[in-house]
C-alpha cells in the first residue's frame, strides 16, 4: 500500500533587519534599501539613528578615500555612525573620531566594533569646530551635515548650506590643523566655490613675488586640490574635494 507523500513545509527564517524597517520614517525608507551598499556587514549587528541612514558615507567611497590616507593620524570631525572612521582604521590609520551626540558615538563604537576595528579609533563627544585648535593629525576628513534629504531640492548646493557654519568659515578654522584635507559634499555643490577653498589654503602672495612669478603657475602648484564624482551602482552620490598632500595621493600610487 502506497502512502501518500508528505509535503514538509518550511517555515521561512524571520529576517531581523527586514523588521529593522517598520521602525524606520518614510524618508529614511529608501536609504534601508540601500543598507549593505552603506555597511556590507549590515547584518552582522550594525546600529544606525535615522539621521545615519542618509547622513553615513557609502562603504564604497568610504574606502576610497580612506586609501589617500594609509598609516597617517586622521580626525573624522563629523563622525556620526562611524562609516568613514571605520573604513579609515581599515587603512591602518590612527583616528580620533569626534561627534557633538554622544547617541552617534555609542552607535559608531558598535559598529567599529562589527568591523574589528575600535582599538584604533579613540571616539570624542564634543563640538570639533570647538576643539580644532587643540588638534593635531596630518589628514582631517569632514562631512559637515547638509541639512538633511532636502539638499537635493537646491539647483547648486552653496557652502553657506552646509552646517553648524558655512564651508569657508569651518575649511579657515581645519586648515589650522593642516593642509591635508578631504571633504566629501553634496553631488550638486557648487564646484567653483569649493575651487575657492584652495586660494584659504596658502598665503598669499607677496608684491614683489607677484612680479617675478606667474600667478597662475603659483596657484597650480601651491594649491593642491583634487575634485572627484563619487559613484555607487551608476549613480552619482557626492563630491570629494581632496586638499594638499591627499591630492598628491592619487598620482603617487
């Protein structure tokens, strides 16, 4: 006698970051989706606030930029959930990571600490801008906040837009630190302003030095600056603007 076959049904495995996504507001939505193009080890326990989920650099061009880097001090003065800080540790980089919310430090410890890099991170809360003259490092990185999802609303994102103070004033206040700078913009930012921050970056030129030298000759060689698109999946995703020896970078490797 022939018994009927059964059919065993397996009950599917309940997916804990899918649940992640009732507890997230609709304008933090599409950036979940995007969740294992910000942290490829999403799922291994990462901890993000909503403003992480469209403030965090994508791991991708984290990387990137933190290979400019290899071996140096590095200040991460906007760290926020710790994407770049942690790509920077990567990198054998020294980083002291620093963010006015002490939620985002305790987010970014955790997820350090996913990525087996928070013994070479020393996390600071408090306001950098407050702190920079008592800093040291040869590379400060920032991503100043830009004022949230909206920045793409505005045909060409001005430095006055960027936050706590507008990217002059805080490219005077790092450039006291040091030369080497990165700061990764807004994709629409307004390129030729962000060219100006090189003539803040050296003195200027003395009158009789005007007349035997080329300013434009000067300005090429002193003014060491790199503009580049950063693209995730085809999709253009912000601006990096390297400063000084970070510039030189890219033509040494």
């Amino acid at each position: 006698m022939l018994r009927p076959r059964r059919r065993i049904i397996k009950k599917p495995r309940r997916n804990h970051n899918l649940a992640n996504v009732e507890e997230i507001s609709p304008v933090a939505r599409k950036y979940w989706l995007q969740r294992y193009s910000l942290f490829s080890l999403y799922n291994k326990g990462i901890q993000m606030d909503e403003e992480g989920w469209y403030s965090v650099t994508p791991e991708a061009i984290a990387i990137r930029q933190a290979r400019r880097c290899a071996g140096k001090v590095v200040i991460d003065g906007f760290t926020g959930v710790g994407g770049n800080a942690i790509q920077f540790a990567r990198m054998h980089c020294k980083v002291v990571a620093i963010d006015i919310d002490p939620l985002k430090i305790e987010l970014a410890i955790n997820n350090a600490k996913i990525y087996g890099v928070e013994s070479r991170i020393h996390f600071v809360v408090g306001d950098f801008l407050q702190q920079a003259s008592s800093l040291k490092a040869d590379v400060v990185f920032l991503s100043p906040p830009w004022g949230g999802p909206s920045y793409k609303n505005v045909k060409k994102f001005t430095l006055d837009l960027l936050k706590p103070k507008d990217g002059y004033s805080i490219f005077q206040i790092i450039r006291k630190i040091t030369r080497n700078i990165i700061m990764f913009l807004p994709r629409n930012v307004d390129l030729l302003q962000v060219k100006e921050l090189a003539w803040l970056s050296y003195p200027p030129l003395p009158l009789e030095l005007k007349l035997e030298i080329n300013l434009r000759i000067y300005l090429l060689l002193m003014a060491m600056i790199q503009i580049e698109e950063n693209y995730v999946q085809n999709n253009l995703k912000g601006i990096t603007a390297y400063f000084g020896n970070t510039a030189r970078a890219s033509r040494l490797r």
